[in-house]
C-alpha cells in the first residue's frame, strides 16, 4: 500500500523508525559503555568512557567467567546438533512424504503435536532421566536433548519440502534398481539444501542461545554454554557490571557476525520459520 | 504432472500411488527412538509423578491422587504466577501485534536506509534472551542504571523499577515484546508483499482512501499472518522463561514468576517434584489449549472471510 504522504507525515514517520531504531540499539550501546568503564568508574552509563578505555572488564570475563571456553562448548554443542537435527529430520521426513499410508499420516501428526511441548513442563521427569543416565554436565545429554526439542520442526520443513519436489526423480532412480537407501542418500539428499539452511539457521541461533533447559542440564563451568554461563556470571557479578557487559558482548558477538554475512538466509529462514 | 510422465512404465510398479514399500519406513526410526527416549517417555512420567508427593531425590514416594492439582487450585503464589503468565503472553502478543504491524507497513515503503532499519529492529531475535536481559539490566537497575541517570538528572528521586512487582512484570513483557517484534514485523513484511497491488490500484480508482484501502484491502488480506504471528508470539510469551530470570529471578518474592520458572523452583528450591511436574503438566495443558484454540478460531474467520 503506497500512499502519497504529506510532509508532516513523512517526518513524523521518519521519527518514529528513528526512535524505534534507537531503542533497540540502546541496550547494546550501553553494554558498550559499561563494559569499557573500571568498577570504580561511576560516570553515567550514557556518557562514553571519558578517561580512556578500560579493558579489564574483557580480560576477567576470560579468566573469571571462563567465556572463551563457553563459547566453545556452545559450538560443539550447537554444531553437532544442527547436524543432526538436519540429517535426522531429512531421513524422517523421506517416508512421510513419500508413503502416505493411514500409519505414516499418524506419525507425521504426532510429530508436528510435539512442538507445544514447552521444555519445562517435562524439567523434572527429564532431569530425572538424565541423572539416571549420567547424562547431566555431559556434551551427549545436552545434544540429546537439543535434538529431541528441534528434530519435530525440522522434520516438518522437510515434509514439505520433499512433498513439493516431483517425485518421477526418484522413481527413475528406483527403476534403474537403486534401492531405497541409494535413492535417499544420491538422489533426495543432494536436493535439499534449501530447506536445509532454513532449519540449520532456525535450529542453530535457538541452540546457540538455549537456556531454559542447558541451566539445569549444564551446571559445571568446564562444559556449560554461553547462555548459562553468562546468567551464572552475571548473578555472580551483580556489583561487577562492567565484567558482566564484557561477557555479554563477546557471547553475542559470533552470532552478529554470522548475521552479518547471512543476513538474507537468516531473514529468510526465520519468515519460513515462522509460518509453519 | 508426474502422472503423466509415468504413465509408460505404471506396468511395473506395484503400488502405482504409495510409490514406496513399508521398508522405507525404517528412516524415520532414529527420530521416533530419540522422542520415545527424551520427549514422550519424560511427558508420561511427568504425568505420572504429579499424582505422587515425590521429593526429588529420594527413593520413597507415595501416590496422593489428585492432590497436587488441588493444591494448584488453592495455591495463591500459584494464582498470581499464572496470571502473570498469561499477562507475559497476552501482553507481550498485543504489543507485538501492534508495533510490529506498524513498522512492517512503514517499511514496506521505498525508504532510505530501509534495509539497515529493518536488520536493526530484527537484531535482537538473534541474540540470546538471557544476553537481552542483562543488557535491560543495565537500564533499569537502581544505582546508576540508565533510566534512573535520567530520572536524577531532572531532579526525580531515584525508582527501584524493578523492585516493584506490578512495574517489574511490565517491564519484562516489555523487554520480551521489544526483542521479538522483529518476527512479526517480518511476517508482516512478507504478507504484505504478498498482496497484488492491483487491488489498491483498483481502489484508487473507486477513490479509497488511505484508511479504507488499509481497512478493507491490507487488514483482510494480511489474515494468515495475524495467524501465524499471534500464535508464535502467544506461545513464546506463556512460555517466557530466560528474561525473567537475568532481570528479577522471579521476585521480589514469588511475585514475576511465570510457570515456567515456578517449575524451576518448587523442583529444586522447594523440593516438591511432584508438585511441580502438576505445574508442569498445567503448562502443557495451557499451551496446547491456546495453540489448538487459536489456530481453530483463525481459521474459521479466514474461512469466513473468503
């Protein structure tokens, strides 16, 4: 819809995105701030560091909030989720969309009625398991339980993903006598990779920032992520605000570069995402 | 299409609509192990431990019926934290629904700078809602926080913003609203672009106005977005979590607890696991109901509607 505006409704526009931009950039600006002042600087958060950039804050979240390691595990953590939960919905998805059977057609639902599962109303059932199974403060036990909560919205973009593709592919394949197995991994698999950076980018910016979960899974600084880390930090830190900032800011920042360079997959995904 | 291409050899499959034998079936085998083990299995037991006074830890547990249900009922802390949780859903999904509107209309114009306006306001979807909460800290904290750097600086006293349970629960579906309209501006976004412009040409024609052809062409037209981005911003609302954590743990006392970090808190703080798996199941139950709900009563208007 696009209506000649008068004057005084383009500015009175224009200034509304302004103080919208504004507002979410406040938040940053003012880690930014905070993080580059010493504890005993007690200058505004608004004004700049006016007598020279302190950064000590950065080097005690390092040592003190061990962030560098953090972020690391997050990695391992995300990385090898995202793998699976790729490969894994990809493989489901293969007979949903192709064998169309009363059964089939049940799974699939059950499936896609594991998304309103919200992941604390299973927290006690869940970490009694996993304490069980010596899975607690454990890479496999996070990543298990990563996998479990994305792998339904995963193997739903791949649903229909492969519902849309044709199927007579596949069935030259079969006819040439490729079996199931060499259909899926030669002929279906090679097709997928847009589907593939919608849920690699949905499924990793959600593992990357997980919380909810990871603070009960993940309790020893070694193995904790970012998430945790940085609110078990923070907590810790409550007079130390400038400490907390720095953490804040180095756990952001591998995503803003991410983003940076992905910005149209990641927009992109996130609108598929979102219209499920 | 792919009928017609397969029309020559239909001789040769057994199953000329199935396409594939059962055996194919084996591929989604690794997914459904992986939910009986860490979603299903946990769900059932959930269900199971909230009819029992287990504590968590030890091995001794009795059942107690409906008891743990009961006492939700009667449980003021719990009355409060679930008015709490759906003023997290409700709110934040109206604040969303609005703004977000607003600006996805506004930059849906030829703008400068467009791009980089709408990458900025969708930043923060990206960034971890527990990264958000301690950079709000920061605003609304009592010594030297940003906001009460303003407040002094006009000669105000000092507010303890978050100390307040009423202003505190604002604050946080503030905070959860500001960080994710970005989602719905972009769903938005891609709505409107998906509505021809012949329909507002052929308004002009007839001499719509501005407001009419908002009224009776874009708000009709945009009705699965409502859909979709009213039910996502509910859910992530009712579910609302990490925020209230960094920015008040819940207090002062009980009083910005959602059900979710009440969860947390009667499992581990209190030691009532069986108490808490009912507040979990409640969750649950509130989810699916909202979600099933909504997306009924969604449908039905778009059907209505066309």
């Amino acid at each position: 819809m696009i209506t000649k505006l008068g004057r005084p409704a383009k500015i009175l526009l224009a200034a509304g995105l302004l103080a919208i931009v504004v507002l979410q950039l406040l938040p940053f600006y003012v880690s930014i701030t905070t993080s580059l002042k010493e504890r005993t600087d007690l200058s505004s958060t608004w004004l700049p560091p006016l007598d020279g950039v302190f950064l000590g804050n950065f080097m005690s979240a390092i040592t003190d909030g061990n962030i560098l390691q953090s972020i690391l595990n997050s990695a391992i953590v995300t990385g090898v989720s995202t793998i699976l939960v790729c490969f894994l919905g990809a493989m489901a998805a293969y007979p949903l969309a192709r064998r169309l059977t009363t059964m089939n057609k049940a799974v699939g639902a059950l499936i896609l009625a594991l998304i309103m599962i919200p992941p604390l109303s299973i927290l006690v059932p869940l970490y009694t398991m996993l304490t069980q199974m010596q899975a607690v403060n454990t890479y496999w036990g996070i990543i298990a339980v990563m996998v479990s909560t994305h792998l339904p919205l995963s193997i739903f973009f791949y649903t229909a993903f492969m519902r849309s593709l044709p199927i007579s592919v596949e069935e030259a394949a079969t006819v040439d006598g490729a079996s199931a197995f060499q259909t899926f991994f030669l002929v279906v698999l090679p097709v997928l990779k847009p589907v593939t950076a919608t849920v690699a980018i949905l499924t990793g910016v959600s593992t990357w920032n997980e919380y909810a979960l990871s603070s009960f899974i993940l309790t020893d600084p070694a193995i904790r992520t970012i998430a945790p880390s940085i609110a078990s930090f923070f907590s810790a830190q409550s007079s130390n605000l400038g400490a907390a900032s720095a953490a804040s800011l180095l756990a952001v920042l591998p995503v803003l570069i991410a983003y940076l360079f992905l910005q149209r997959y990641f927009i992109k995904g996130m609108v598929a995402g979102s219209e499920k | 299409m792919s009928q017609v291409t397969t029309l020559p050899r239909a001789g040769i499959r057994r199953r000329p609509r199935r396409g594939r034998g059962a055996g194919i079936n084996v591929f989604y085998l690794p997914a459904l192990l992986i939910f009986a083990i860490f979603t299903i299995y946990p769900l059932l037991n959930g269900i199971t431990l909230s009819f029992t006074n287990w504590n968590g830890y030890s091995a001794a547990r009795d059942v107690v019926g409906a008891a743990n249900y009961l006492r939700l009922f009667e449980d003021e802390t719990f009355r409060m934290v679930l008015l709490n949780t759906f003023i997290f859903g409700i709110g934040s999904t109206v604040i969303q629904q609005i703004l977000g509107l607003g600006l996805a209309v506004a930059l849906d114009r030829p703008l400068r700078g467009r791009t980089a306006i709408r990458a900025i306001i969708y930043l923060p979807v990206l960034v971890s809602p527990v990264i958000m909460g301690t950079m709000y800290y920061l605003f609304f904290q009592y010594n030297n926080g940003a906001l009460n750097d303003i407040t002094t600086l006009f000669g105000g006293e000092r507010i303890a913003w978050l100390s307040d349970s009423q202003t505190a629960v604002l604050i946080i579906v503030l905070v959860n609203s500001l960080q994710f309209v970005g989602i719905s501006m972009i769903i938005y976004l891609a709505g409107l672009q998906s509505i021809p412009t012949v329909y507002y040409e052929a308004a002009n024609l007839d001499g719509a106005g501005a407001w009419q052809q908002f009224r009776h062409i874009t708000i009709p037209l945009l009705q699965p977005a409502f859909a979709t981005s009213i039910v996502l911003n509910l859910i992530g609302g009712l579910k609302l979590y990490d925020i209230i954590q960094v920015l008040t743990g819940g207090g002062p006392g009980y009083s910005t607890n959602s059900v979710s970090t009440l969860v947390g808190v009667a499992y581990f703080d209190n030691q009532s696991a069986g108490y808490a798996s009912a507040m979990g199941v409640v969750l649950f139950l509130i989810i699916v109901v909202f979600t099933l709900g909504l997306n009924t009563l969604l449908n039905r208007r778009r059907l209505e509607q066309q």
